[in-house]
C-alpha cells in the first residue's frame, strides 16, 4: 500500500503543538521577527530541530518574496557543466543561499531558446535568480536576477562570466607552432558557440602571426561532441599528408583524438601532437595526459553565483557585471617538438 508523503511531512502546526506555543509564535521565530522571548525562541528553534521541520520555500516566499535558493540551468550534465557546479557550492557556502540544478538531461541541445522554457518552471516562487550555463540566448523576460556563463552570443547586456577564449586558442596554437609544427589541424567547436569561434579565431590569428598557412582541408566540425570529433580526427588520420598536430576546441574531442591515432597504430605524442581546451579533470586521467588549455572553470562558477548573490541583494549593477577570466596553457605529455618525432 503507498502511503502519501504529505502526511508524515511536519508542518508548522506540529511545532507549535510540541512547542506548546501558537502557530505564530512559531512564524516570528521562523522569520526572525520581534516579539518572541529570547527563552522561547531557544525552545522552538530545539523543537524545529528535533521534527526535522522545513519551511516550504513557496510559502516562505509568499511572505517575504525571498527563498534564498539560486537556480542554475544546464543544458546537461556533464565534464564542463559538473566543474563549474563546485564552484557554485563553493559560492553559497556559508552565504545563506541554497542552489537548486535543473538539468534538461541533453534535450535542450541545438534548441534556440530552451532557457525560456526551463526558466519559467522556476520563476514566481521557487528561486530568487538563476545561472544559465552556455545559453543560446540572453535577452529573457525574467522578474528576477540571471547571469549567463559562457552564453552562445556573449554578453549581449546581461550579467555575464566567461573566459578569454581568443588569447587561450593563440597559446595553444603558437605552442604547436613553437615545437616546429606547421601542418596543423583544427576541430573546431559548435558555430553557434561565440566561444568557440573566438577559439577558431585565436587559432588563424597564430598560424598568420607565424606565417604559417592555414590548410582549410585541416579544419574540421568537431562540434564539442566526441563522437563526431573521433570521424572527423579518423579521416583526417588517415590520409596520406596527414597533419603533425591537433588543436581541439574541447578536452573530450582532443580525448577522442587521442583515441583514434592509438587504433590507427599512432604514437602520441611521437607521431601525433594534440591539444585540448578546458582543462577538465579528464584531461589528467587521459595517456598519455593532455596538453590542454586551461579555462578556470570552477572559477567561473564560483564567480558567477557570487555576482548573482550580489544583484539579489542589490548590491552589484547589471550594466557593469560582464566578468572575463583569463585562460592559460598547461603543458603535459601530449605534445612533442616535431624535429623530435621525425
């Protein structure tokens, strides 16, 4: 038989009955409202203690239009998305905020606009701002605060975090060029990613600064996506002026890279060199491990709640909030100056 949650939930007439006090004595405790004996509030804040009583955050925000929780919206969940969350729970600790994640499990992608739906199911009552991590859009219609990190567009007006994606794809390319490579290849990101065509960008700007001429037959869709990332890295593998080196606009598709060239019976980095971008914690767990840029993302998330936390508060101006951290090459075991592998 299935018993109903609702009925061994605690409401606030169960305090106020075990408390021996009213149902408002316990709603001035609860909201930190004068008029309650230091004594008293003692024994109910025990009472509330010992059920186990949580207030509920619509009713709550009825009463004082504030929930103190923060939500954040991905697309799905994974390496970049799961980094970038610690630092949000480094942010609310010991702020007074609580976070809530809603995740569209991957069915947001390549949808425009899958934030407005998402958002709405979380607007009126249930937070008092939001996070949107890499959203297609930034011009939203939403009562309350929202910050965008790494949006699709850039910064559009909104609130946002990033980092410099331009400078972090010249780094990684003038490494390349720096161990003698010239006949490099790129996967780049997804088009509709602004990041990632600072990233394509920041790889051009390289190869002209060192004369080196870009073969557009090297530069591939890698879309951000593994699986696509392994083709296109097999064709590119397996033809017969195949390049030296790989610039990857993400770890997971200079991952898969890697991957490909030990099938195809390649040394990395003795006959391949590779690159990724994002540093994230696979990138040390991969062999041999990557050489890859890094983008703070914990930072970002961090930075990014921080800034939400103020413009709840009304403490920080939306005009003046657009926050770029800076990328940095971290040099590992997957690049190999060229005179040295040939």
């Amino acid at each position: 038989m299935q018993t109903d949650p609702s009925a061994s939930r605690v409401t606030i007439r169960d305090v106020a009955r075990q408390a021996g006090v009213s149902v408002a004595t316990v709603s001035k405790v609860i909201n930190e409202r004068y008029g309650v004996s230091a004594d008293t509030t003692a024994h109910v804040k025990a009472v509330i203690e010992e059920l186990g009583y949580e207030a509920s955050l619509v009713a709550q925000s009825l009463r004082n239009h504030r929930t103190n929780v923060l939500g954040i919206l991905v697309a799905d969940l994974e390496p970049f998305s799961a980094e970038l969350l610690k630092g949000a729970g480094d942010a609310v600790r010991g702020s007074g905020f609580e976070l809530v994640v809603y995740s569209a499990g991957g069915r947001a992608r390549d949808q425009v606009g899958w934030e407005r739906r998402y958002l709405s199911r979380l607007s009126g009552t249930l937070v008092d701002g939001a996070v949107l991590v890499t959203p297609t859009v930034v011009d939203l219609r939403y009562g309350a605060p929202v910050v965008a990190v790494d949006p699709h567009t850039g910064p559009g007006g909104r609130p946002t975090v990033d980092s410099d994606n331009l400078s972090g794809a010249r780094a990684a390319t003038e490494h390349l060029l720096g161990l003698g490579h010239r006949r490099i290849a790129m996967l780049t990101g997804r088009p509709d990613l602004l990041s990632a065509q600072l990233r394509e960008q920041g790889f051009r700007q390289a190869m002209a600064a060192a004369g080196a001429a870009v073969d557009e037959r090297l530069v591939r869709l890698g879309s951000y996506d593994p699986g696509l990332a392994a083709d296109q890295a097999e064709r590119l593998l397996g033809a017969a002026d195949r390049p030296t080196a790989v610039f990857a606009a993400n770890d997971l598709s200079a991952i898969a890279t890697i991957e490909v060239a030990r099938r195809m019976g390649l040394r990395v980095p003795r006959d391949l060199s590779v690159v990724g971008f994002d540093d994230i914690p696979e990138a040390t767990r991969c062999t041999p491990m990557l050489t890859t840029v890094e983008q703070p993302i914990r930072e970002m998330g961090r930075r990014a709640v921080e800034l939400l936390i103020g413009l709840v508060r009304g403490q920080a101006e939306p005009e003046q909030t657009h926050i770029m951290l800076p990328t940095r090459l971290v040099v590992r075991n997957s690049t190999r100056g060229l005179s040295a592998a040939h």
